[in-house]
C-alpha cells in the first residue's frame, strides 16, 4: 500500500495508536493526519502549517500523553499537543544547524533527544526550552536515532550521514561502539520491538534488514527496494504486524512476512 501527497516530499511518518492516526511531516512545513481505521485506505483528518517554509525533518509521538515533537530544517523543535487542537506549547532552540532527529526516551517520557547536522546529540527535558547534555566526537552530521538495552545499559545508536551509526551508552554519555556501513547516507534506524532485527532506511532509496549477533553486531540478512525515492523514516503497526517506510514520493507499507521470510521469525 503507497499514499501520495500531491508532489510534497515526506521526511517523517508516526503513529498515534491509542487515535488510530497517522501524522505526516511534509517537506512544505505542514504537519498531515490520516486516519488508519480501515487497514486499505488513509483518511486525512488534519493538516496544518508547523514550519513555515521549512522542511519537517522529524516526528515524535509521546506514548504516555497527547503530545507530538516535530523537528525542522529551522533549527526549532516544537511540541505540538493533539489534545488541544494541535496547539504549539514549546519550542526548543539551541542547535545551529538543521535538527534532522527527535526522539522521546522510553524510560523517561519528559526526556527526548534531537539529532542534527551540526554533528551533536542532545538531550532535552520536555517542561523546559534549554539543552541538558550534548554528546558531540560525529564526524559528520548525525541523521538519526534509535534508543535500545543491552548488557544491562540503556543505550542509543546514532546514525551519520558517511554511513556509520555511533552507539552511545546514555549513563556515562561515553561512545562504546561504532557500526560500520556501505557509504551510503543513512536516513533512519528501527529497532524491532519483538524480533533481534535493525532495519536501516538508506539515501539510495533501499531499506535493510540486518539481524543482532551481539549488542553491536548486526549481520545484513534481507534489502527491500521501493521506487519512491529515499528513505526517510521506518515506523511500525504493532497491531497489523506493518512496517511503515516514509520516502521522498510517498509512503510505503513493508509486511511483516517479508521479516519471516527472511528466517527472521
């Protein structure tokens, strides 16, 4: 299944589950809301202005309350909340180049973390508009995140655009592992929440389904190609077992038997 948004490039799709939504960040600065009650058809149910006449590089959901991060090729990311009537409630300011990332950590729902061309990470507190901690030593700038355990550390893998991801360990804000890839600019990471298997979406258009050998290893097992041009964001419908992949011409839905398939399951 593939939507399209009349021309507009997508940069980033999430979901709210608890509403059944879909929110969409378009290149054009609006923020799009499609309604997936029917496993066939989007609906679109909202679309408003976000960034004016800035990319929207990035989408984060809060799993716990009615709120929706957005990042911008503005430098600002702002907190949207559905609840009320998708009113701006912050914004946040302190990187100096495009913010290409957000993230809310899974442990601690106030905290969230941003990603951004000036080759940092930082780590934010929702209630207040200043950076807490920056994690710098990118080479190059940091495209995407992705929050994951293992022995015993809460971790996170960063994604640059030379095709690498550095894994940081979040306690002692200390890198303690690096991934290497093919050269190929890496635009978004997704961890499976129930199979040992990273999905990386690249800039040639291809996503990647490696599987863990260890907490950082990962052995590439399957490549699934769309022709809507680079990948932006990989998401995931935990109820209809959907892998969703947000490219620059549209969306796609990659099944969870093409995971199976690859002995994966």
């Amino acid at each position: 299944m593939s939507v399209f948004l009349g021309g507009t490039t997508v940069y980033s799709g999430k979901f709210i589950e608890q509403k059944e939504w879909l929110v969409v960040g378009g290149g054009d600065g609006y923020i799009y809301v499609y309604s997936y009650e029917s496993s066939d058809t989007l609906e679109e149910i909202e679309c408003f202005k976000a960034h004016d006449g800035h990319h929207i590089m990035s989408l984060a959901v809060k799993p716990t309350q009615s709120f929706v991060l957005s990042a911008s090729d503005d430098r600002l990311i702002k907190l949207w909340d559905w609840a009320k009537g998708w009113e701006c409630i912050r914004t946040f300011q302190g990187h100096y180049n495009k913010v290409t990332h957000v993230m809310f950590d899974p442990r601690d729902n106030n905290r969230f973390l941003s990603a951004s061309l000036d080759r940092t990470v930082k780590i934010w507190n929702s209630d207040a508009a200043e950076c807490n901690i920056t994690l710098h030593e990118h080479p190059d700038g940091v495209i995407c995140l992705q929050y994951f355990s293992g022995d015993n550390r809460q971790l996170l893998i960063a994604g640059s655009s030379d095709g690498t991801a550095k894994i940081w360990d979040l306690e002692t804000e200390s890198s303690v592992g690096l991934i290497q890839g093919d050269g190929e600019q890496l635009n978004a990471l997704f961890l499976h929440p129930e199979l040992p298997v990273l999905i990386t979406g690249l800039h040639n258009g291809t996503v990647q389904i490696s599987k863990s050998t260890s907490t950082t290893a990962y052995r590439l097992e399957n490549i699934a190609s769309f022709n809507l041009g680079a990948v932006k964001a990989v998401g995931h419908i935990k109820r209809l077992r959907r892998i969703l992949v947000a490219c620059d011409q549209g969306l796609a839905v990659l099944e969870m038997n093409v995971l199976l398939r690859a002995g994966l399951g």
